[in-house]
C-alpha cells in the first residue's frame, strides 16, 4: 500500500492535470516571463545498492520562465521502494530541490536540459535522514494544441550524496500549465489580423 508524501503527490498530480483542461486555453503557448505549474509521474530505477525493488516517482513544480531559453523551478517528489519480501516494508524519498532548466524554443518539441540540486529524505521505517542531492537530465514538451499547456517528459538521473551514494534513474511524464499575466514570446501565440 502506498503511503506518505507519494500517495499525496500521485492525488495532486491529477488535480493539476484535471485543471490544466479549465486553464491551458486562456493563456499563449509560450510565455516569457510567466509562471506555471508542473506535475509528472514515472518511474524510479533505483540504485541496486539500496537492495530495493524499482518503483514508482511523483513529482510537482512550481516555475518561473526567466528569459526565452531559461526557466526555474522549484520541485517537491515523492517515490516509494519496496524492499525484497524477505526484508518487508518500504524505502519512503521525499525531495525538495530547486531545478534548471534550459530549452531549445526553436524546435517543434522544445527539448531541454535539467540541472538541479537540492535534499532528499530517506526514510526506510527505521531510520530518517535528510541528504543533499543533485540531478541532470534530458526532456522535451510538447505544446497542446489551442491552449497554454504541454505534455512533458524528461529522464534524469539523481545522486543522493549520502554515506554510501546512491543514483537512482527517473523517466517521469506530466503537464505544464501556465497562470498569471505574462507577455507572449516573439513569434509564438496568436498572430494578428491581416487588414482586408
């Protein structure tokens, strides 16, 4: 059964996916300066040095769009990994870290790449500890058509620097859903009208 911060994040994300359907279509489809919410969920490839099952990732950010190219986002997750029958219970992570992330506009995908860092909780039942981390990573959204909002999907690849390190590899798929009052990228959104 899943439990913790994992199970709340898995709830929201689908809040924020529900959302985006009300919101995505008032906004442009790139903003420069805007602000947006992000949910994602995937799977979490776990070091085998945790002695762990492979399980599933959640995660949910909140974003600033800087400049064309670059975008921050400050992000909360959550995954769960099972321990071996034998063992029983649970390896529990909850992350908090700030990302960034830097887009190519000019593509009909805009890919990006991801560098971030941040603390990460482990909690296996036993013991609770808070380490740092960092993250890089590899993605690309894909704008829906007629609104704000895009599909997302990136694989990253997370360090716990701990006593013993451990990298763990994430794909995770998701949303990006714009709010707030932000100008229209050049050369993106809705064109004006040519005069008759």
């Amino acid at each position: 059964m899943t439990r913790g911060p994992t199970d709340m994040l898995r709830k929201l994300f689908f809040f924020l996916l529900l959302g985006s359907l009300w919101t995505g279509a008032a906004h442009a489809q790139f903003q420069r300066d805007g602000w947006h919410f992000a949910g994602m969920l995937g799977w979490n490839w776990a070091d085998g040095s945790r002695i762990t099952e492979d399980g599933w990732w959640a995660g949910l950010a909140i974003g600033k769009t800087i400049s064309p190219t670059w975008v921050f986002e400050f992000e909360v997750t959550g995954d769960q990994l099972d321990f071996p029958s034998t063992i029983g219970g649970s390896l529990d992570h909850f992350g908090l870290g700030l990302n960034f992330i830097k887009v190519n506009r000019e593509a009909s995908w805009n890919p990006y790449f991801l560098v971030g860092g941040g603390a990460l909780q482990s909690d296996n039942g036993v013991t609770d500890d808070w380490n740092p981390m960092v993250q890089l990573g590899v993605g690309g959204m894909w704008p829906i058509p007629s609104g704000g909002a895009a599909f997302r999907m990136d694989l990253r690849y997370r360090y716990e620097i701990a006593e013993d390190n451990f990298g763990d590899l994430i794909l995770g798929f998701g949303v990006t859903v714009p709010f707030g009052g932000a100008t229209t990228s050049p050369g993106l959104g809705r064109q004006p009208a040519q005069p008759r």
